[in-house]
C-alpha cells in the first residue's frame, strides 16, 4: 500500500490537491496572518494554489481569506501577502 497523501483545496479556486503543491497562509494564535512555508506553524491555515491568478482573487476579495482563517485579515498583512505573490509566484 502507498504512503497517504494529504489532500488540501485552495481557497480561491476550489481546487484539490495533495498538500505539497499548495501553499499555506496561516493565522498565528497571535493573530499575525503570514506565508508558511513549512506548511507546520501554529495557527490555523488555508491554502492557496502557487499560481498569480488564485493570488489575487484572494487579494481582491480578503473576505475570502478573512472567512477561511476565521478571523480579520490585517491590511499590513495583505500586503505582505502581495509581495509574496510579486516576488515568489511566476505568472
């Protein structure tokens, strides 16, 4: 039998895939909404597709992210999040 693969859907666009290919924002128990690259940081998360397009649907509508992390989405922390996308994300 293979080794179990964690399954995650991005928030943007709704779609599944294994939890590798996904990229984790999480909100810290502190409240700080940032990237989390090791996918292992307190907090709850939600995941995102590496693609620009996802990106910015969530950076358009922060409802989105706000909804997915129960909580306020900070306005330093959503563009932290936009320089993410502009600087690490091909289009």
């Amino acid at each position: 039998m293979g080794k179990h693969i964690p399954i995650r859907t991005c928030v943007a666009c709704r779609t599944r895939r294994p939890k590798r290919e996904l990229i984790r924002v999480v909100r810290t128990p502190e409240g700080q909404v940032q990237v989390d690259p090791t996918g292992k940081a307190k907090g709850r998360g939600a995941y995102l597709c590496p693609q620009v397009p996802c990106w910015e649907r969530v950076l358009q509508r922060h409802t989105i992210l706000a909804h997915a992390l129960k909580g306020p989405v900070p306005a330093e922390a959503l563009e932290e999040l936009r320089k993410f996308m502009v600087t690490q994300l091909s289009r």
